[in-house]
C-alpha cells in the first residue's frame, strides 16, 4: 500500500500531460469513483441521438440526469459550449452536466453563469486543480495516482 502523499505540483503537471482522451477516460473514472463512491455507465444513449464529440459521456449509476463528460481538449470553452448546446437542441433529458478535463480552467464560476443563462443546464467543473486538490484524500486516489500517472 501506498503509505507517501502525492506532491499536488507533480500531480497537476503530470496530469497535464496525458494528450490521450481514453486514458484519462480510464484515470478519470477510476478517480472520480473513489472520491464520489460512484459508478459510472456510459451514455450510450447520447450516441443513438447522432451527438458527435460524446464518445466520453458518462452518467452514474441511477442518476441519468447528471452528464459527466470527460475531455482532454485544449479549447475546453468551446469544448462545453458546444456540448452544452448538443444536449439542448437534441433534447437529452439533463438538468445537470459534469465536464471532467485535465486543463486548467480560467474563471471557472463566470463561464459557469454564462453557460447556465444560456442553456439552462447547472455545470460543475473538475479540472487540473479539483484532481490535485483530491490526489491525496484516500489510499483509492493515491492508488489511481500511481497506476495511471506514473
């Protein structure tokens, strides 16, 4: 067992490099189960309705409503925006969406606003620094840590 925390500096800048979306799919997930306690299930029904740039959305088991969606995109506002607007003009029953990215995210509570006046659609961020701010709260967090990062 891992008993030495992560350095949160080392951390965000080896998460920064992960290019890879379905690898930081995988640590993602990983992560994100043993902070939250969740699982998650693919939104599979996301794909039948022809939305492109889904292929990493996630809804966690029981609560089809919330959206977790995972990306490594560099252009992360337009990234959300467009997501954002997918789920609305596609009628995708969601009152909540969850963007995962390993970016840092400038002026994460104003893009928020925006985004909610504009779509209706409550957005929780988790970038760079939500990762680091968590790599060391369980053994779990370390552990994905070490089998994805490293």
């Amino acid at each position: 067992m891992f008993t030495e925390g992560i350095d949160p500096d080392s951390f965000r800048y080896a998460l920064k490099l992960i290019k890879d979306g379905n690898i930081f799919e995988k640590f993602g997930l990983d992560f994100l189960s043993k902070v939250l306690g969740y699982q998650f299930i693919s939104a599979g029904g996301v794909r039948d309705r022809g939305i492109d740039g889904f292929e990493h959305a996630f809804h966690r088991s029981g609560l089809a409503r919330t959206i977790y969606q995972l990306s490594v995109e560099e252009k992360y506002k337009g990234k959300i925006d467009d997501s954002l607007n997918k789920l609305k003009k596609n009628r995708i029953n969601c009152n909540r969406m969850v963007y995962v990215t390993n970016m840092h995210v400038e002026s994460k509570d104003l893009l928020v606003d925006q985004l909610f006046g504009k779509y209706g659609i409550a957005l929780e961020i988790y970038d760079r620094d939500w990762f680091a701010n968590r790599v060391n709260e369980s053994t779990g967090t370390i552990q994905s840590y070490h089998t994805f990062i490293e």
